[in-house]
C-alpha cells in the first residue's frame, strides 16, 4: 500500500502533464512535466528548463525536487513525470535518478503516458546498488 491516495495518484498524474506547458525546451522541443507528492500532502512540479549551453540543461524532475528541498520539504512519497511520447512511458535520467535517491529509495517514480496511463517503479528499482548519504558515513579504509 503506498502511502498516498488512488485521488492523490491520479491528481499527481495529471498536474505532471500540464505543468509541461511550462517547459524551456526550445532545442530539443521535448517537453518534460514532474509533480512530487511530499510526506505532508505538498505538491511541488517542475519542467525541464533548457540552455543554449546544452550541459547546463535541467530535467524537469530535478526542478521539482530543488524547488521542493529549497522550501523544506525533503521527504518525498512519489514523483510523476510526463513526456508527449504516446507509445511508452517516460523514465527519469540517471542524474534523475540519483538525485531522487538522494531523498530515500523508496520514492515511488510514477512514469506516466499523454493517455494517463503510468507504470510504478521505486528508485531503489530504477537505480540499484546506488551510491548515496549512508556511504559517506561508512568506515573507511586509512
Ligand atoms: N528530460 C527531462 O526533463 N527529464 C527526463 O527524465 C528525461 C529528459 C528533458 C531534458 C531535455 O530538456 C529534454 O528532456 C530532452 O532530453
């Protein structure tokens, strides 16, 4: 049972699509929406934001978190991420992802499609065997 509501999910789902509406994608025209669920109810989203200096680019999932942790919320229930792309559902990058675990791996990652359809994943499923705060605290050799 996760710890949110069918109503919270499917809000989340949707406020994820339209928050694309607001990406800076103007070189890849690739718009990307994220909306994370905190532990006390909040939502946060995020889309991505593009630069002319492509490295500098941020995904959607990453706003959503930084604009989440920036206003104090660092425990997360669940993030949904939106794509256009119809034939299948839309998976966090990597730096994404390591950003998410970074906040618990047990996040629900809610990849959804424009038909409002989604599969489930946690991100201690998307990014196994991570690296993260604990390993920092771990003896160390010398
Ligand atoms: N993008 C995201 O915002 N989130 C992802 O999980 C995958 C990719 C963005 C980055 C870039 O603006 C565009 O999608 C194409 O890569």
């Amino acid at each position: 049972m996760p710890g949110y509501s069918e109503e919270q999910l499917q809000q989340l789902v949707k406020t994820s699509h339209e928050v694309k509406k607001m990406a800076h994608c103007p070189y890849s025209k690739f718009p990307v929406g994220a909306a994370l669920l905190t532990d006390d109810g909040s939502v946060f989203t995020g889309c991505n934001v593009e630069n002319a200096s492509s490295g500098l680019t941020i995904c959607a999932e990453r706003t959503a978190i930084v604009k989440a942790v920036s206003e104090g919320h660092r425990r997360f229930k669940a993030i949904a991420v939106a794509s256009d792309v119809k034939e299948i559902v839309i998976a966090p990058c990597g730096a994404c992802r390591q950003v998410l675990v970074e906040f618990g791996v047990d996040c629900d990652v809610i990849m959804t499609k424009p038909d409002m359809t989604y599969k489930i994943m946690t991100t201690k499923e998307l990014l196994p065997c991570c690296f993260g705060p604990t390993d920092l605290q771990r003896e160390r050799a010398a």
